[in-house]
C-alpha cells in the first residue's frame, strides 16, 4: 500500500512477492501451514492471513495487475479463499462453539431503544 502510495515500485514489488510467498508455502489444497500449526485457532490465524492477502490483491488489482490470476503450481488466491470457506476442511480444527475464546453476539437485540 505504501508503495503505490508513494510511486515506488519496489516496495510494490513486495506486496507481489508476499503474495506469491504464500502461495509457494500453501498446500494444493490451500492451507498455510505455519496456520495450521496453531492448533483450535488454526482457522482464525489462517483468516487473518488470507485476509491482508485480500487486501493486498485488490490493492495491486486496482493498479492494473491481475493478482487474482497469480498462480504458483497449480494454487491461486481463490484456492486459499476456497479451503477457508471449506467448512468440511476445517471443522477438524475450529473451536467448538462454546468455546471462551469465541465471542457470540446475540442474533437479537436484548433491549430495543425508542
């Protein structure tokens, strides 16, 4: 971001490489395995990581690169986006729902103001 920012391209360079970084280290399926050593929280760290990927793509989409089309070996950003949102993948390693470290908001409201 602060390479486009500023006009330096090598700095933008950086957010290519981050990208192509994590899908050099992402199994065909489209884990990050330093992610899935963190045990119940491996879906949440996974999230967060897919997350600034998503950032970073359509920060560099928008200047006209095609970052969802960068491919290392078969594995593309939509592989990540894809085993994230595969709820069969991970139900092995999400918290369970009652859970101390998983915040439940209310689906409704308790009080209502007037």
């Amino acid at each position: 971001a602060i390479g486009i920012q500023i006009g330096n391209d090598q700095m933008f360079q950086t957010g290519l490489a981050a990208i192509m970084s994590a899908l050099s280290d992402a199994t065909p399926e489209g884990a990050l395995p330093l992610e899935m050593l963190r045990g119940e929280r491996a879906a949440h760290y996974q999230n967060f990581a897919l997350m600034h990927l998503a950032i970073l793509a359509e920060l560099i989409e928008r200047q006209g690169y095609p970052a969802y089309s960068l491919e290392y070996n078969g594995k593309t950003l939509q592989t990540l986006i894809d085993f994230n949102f595969n709820a069969s993948v991970l139900r092995d390693i999400r918290p369970a729902v009652n859970s101390p470290s998983i915040l439940l908001i209310p689906s409704k409201p308790e009080h209502t103001c007037t």
